[in-house]
C-alpha cells in the first residue's frame, strides 16, 4: 500500500529545494548588478541579512539612516557643580561670579608662603582657537611679586619718604630761628634784658656790655632773662651763640651817674669773689654785702644800702661770671666808709694753679679805673682758705651833706 503521506512530503521537500535554488540564483544576479551600479557612481545600500529558515523568503530591504541624539548643551550649574568649565569660542576665557566659592572657615593669621600661590586652571586652546578638552587644561601659578612691581613699590616708599622730608623741611622753615633781644630800663640803674633764641634751646650765650663780659645759658624754650647794672648812661647789649647767631639790645639809663660801681670779672673756677662791708660791719653780719647775702636793688633805689649782682652760668665748662656791686652814693641816707675787697677761695679746682681777674670801678663822680690781677692759688694742702687781695678796689667814703 502506497503511502500518501510520505509522498507527499517527498514531493514538498522537492519543491521547497528547488525554489530555494532559484532564490539563491537570483540573488546572486541581484548582488552583480548592485556591485555595477556601485562601481559607475551610485550610492550603494548596506543589507542587512537575517537567518534563512527553511521555507522563508527573506525581501530585501534598505536601512534607513540612523538618527544620533546630540548630547545637550552643558549647563552653567552642572558646570559649576562638576568644577569644570569648558569655555566657548576663542574669546578670553571669563569664570562666571557664581563659581566662586568663598571660604567661611576663620582666616589663619600667618601669611600663605609665596611658593604657595592660588592656583589658576586655565584650559589650553589649540592652534586653530578651538579649545582642548578640560582634562587637558594646566595650572598657571602667578608670581608673588614681578620686578615691575617690586619697583613701584620701591618708588612709591622714596616718594612717601620725599613727602616726609618735604614735610619736616616746611615745619622747620614756619619755626622762626631768628633771635631776638629788648632791653628795658629797671630798678636802681638795671637794664631788664629778654633773650629769645628759639632754635638755641639749651645753649651757652656770651652777652657784652662795656667791659662786662658773661656767659650765660638759655633754657629748654630758648630763653634767658637777665637784670644787669648799666655801667654807661647809654647802655648797649650784645648777645652772641657759638654759631656766629646773635642779637643787640639797648637803652638809656638816665640814673647811673647816682650809684657808685665796682665789677669783678674772672674766668672759670678761679674762685674770686666781691665783699662790702657797709658802714663798719663786720664780716658775715648785717651789712655784709657778698654772694651769699646780696640785699636788694630796691633796698638802693631808696637809697638806704647797697645790693650785689651775680651774673653768669656756673655750670658752664668754659664761663665768664662777675659780681656788681652798686651803692647810692648820690642820694645815701647814711654817712660812713664802705670797705671793698677782692676774696680768693682755694679750691680743689684752682688749688697750685695761676688764676686771673679784673676789676672795674665807676665813681658817681664819673671816675673810672680798671685793675688786672693774676696770683698763683697756693697748694691743695689750703683747701678752704680765703686770700684777701688788697689794693685792688678803692674804697667808698660817703661825706656829709
């Protein structure tokens, strides 16, 4: 008995072969005539095979190009979130004000070390403007200081320090230096002298009248005061410093012809000193006249006794000083003998040493004498004595009216 069933698969296993070899021989045809088209200038389509199954025809089908999703513009925020800023164009690279990030952390007060500059991440650009991508960019450490810098500020230190000078210099030319001297007529034939000598502050200054010469100080304002018997009737002053500055001062004094005068003029420590006796006094009393109890020039401007004036800066390493003594011989209310002395000390300082001194007298009568005096102190083994030097001043006699 025939079996169908294997006939007839025979028979579609036969069919199914032979349109698959037409199929095949086919394509094969087709595959040319593409590879012709492809070689004469036509745009050629890739085929995608799929798997032949077994009484499958496959159709031939052209791929469509694929569409590519451009990835989206970077955005500002992510930009600043990732730290890293892909800038565009060729222009000059600008951060935005929002990537900067400030520091809330308290501020050490040790200055950061110039080899640790901000760092500054600047991304490279390529020949044609493009830029490199920002894995590539480099860190640019700026200098601390460059030498131009160094050099303004260096100038602007001198021109501050100009300033200060030009400053200073003006300052000292509003101070007036000049120095100044009046003279005024005062008590019992004196003339009140007034020195002001603002830049000679704490300075020895010579001051000359006739032949009195002293030396005297000014004080911390450059000042000095001095009341000094008139030994002319037209007294002049001169004040001189050891720079050469100076100042002359004068004025009349109308009553110097009433007093009679003695000066004694020494040098440095040779310990000469002027003594009055008045009226028979005896010697450190009442009425003894000397440095050390001077009586007053209003006591002899009425007339009743006669004062001292010590002239003079002790303290001076080189001095001049002198000692006036003045009486109201024109006008006494007492009759009698002054008896006038020249005293030397011996002291440690003019012990065994040559001394020298001067006197000056003026009679109310207009008599004038002066009497030089050198001596040798004698040893130090004298110290505290006094030498009396007679002869060296006259004594004054007051005659009765």
């Amino acid at each position: 008995m025939v079996d169908v069933k294997r006939i007839g698969m025979i028979g579609g296993t036969v069919l199914t072969a032979a349109a698959i070899g037409y199929f095949m021989q086919n394509n094969g045809a087709s595959a040319s005539r593409v590879g012709e088209e492809t070689a004469a200038g036509e745009v050629s389509q890739d085929v995608v095979s799929q798997p032949i199954q077994a009484g499958v025809v496959i159709p031939t089908v052209p791929v469509q190009p694929r569409e590519v999703a451009l990835p989206p513009e970077i955005d500002v925020a992510q930009a600043q979130t990732n730290q890293s800023i892909i800038l565009p164009g060729t222009d000059t690279p600008t951060l935005p004000d929002s990537s900067i990030t400030v520091d809330q952390s308290p501020v050490s007060p040790t200055l950061p070390s110039t080899n640790v500059a901000n760092q500054i991440v600047v991304p490279d650009v390529g020949n044609d403007g493009s830029e490199t991508d920002v894995t590539q960019s480099r860190t640019v450490t700026p200098n601390a200081i460059t030498p131009s810098v160094t050099a303004q500020v260096a100038q602007t230190a001198n021109l501050a320090l100009s300033a200060e000078d030009t400053v200073a210099s003006t300052q000292a030319e509003l101070v007036d230096c000049s120095v100044s001297m009046t003279a005024t007529a005062g008590l019992a034939a004196t003339v009140n002298l007034s020195l002001v000598a603002p830049c000679h502050a704490e300075q020895s200054v010579v001051v000359t009248h006739d032949a009195l010469v002293i030396t005297d100080r000014t004080d911390t304002e450059g000042k000095l005061d001095l009341t000094v018997p008139a030994l002319t009737e037209a007294a002049l002053f001169l004040a001189a410093f050891a720079d050469g500055e100076g100042a002359i001062a004068s004025t009349e004094v109308s009553s110097v012809g009433f007093y009679d005068r003695v000066a004694l003029l020494w040098e440095n420590g040779a310990g000469a000193s002027l003594h009055a006796l008045e009226f028979d006094a005896e010697y450190d009393a009442a009425g003894h006249v000397q440095s050390a109890a001077k009586q007053s020039a209003s006591a002899a401007a009425r007339g009743e006794a006669g004062f001292l004036a010590a002239l003079g800066n002790t303290d001076d390493d080189v001095k001049s000083l002198a000692e006036v003594y003045s009486f109201p011989t024109g006008f006494s209310q007492k009759q009698g003998n002054i008896k006038l002395s020249v005293e030397i000390e011996i002291t440690a300082e003019n012990c065994g040493k040559d001394i020298g001194a001067q006197v000056l007298q003026l009679g109310a009568d207009n008599s004038r004498s002066i009497r030089d005096l050198t001596l040798t102190v004698p040893s130090c083994d004298a110290v505290g004595d006094r030498l009396v030097v007679k002869d060296m001043v006259d004594d004054i006699l007051l005659a009765s009216n």
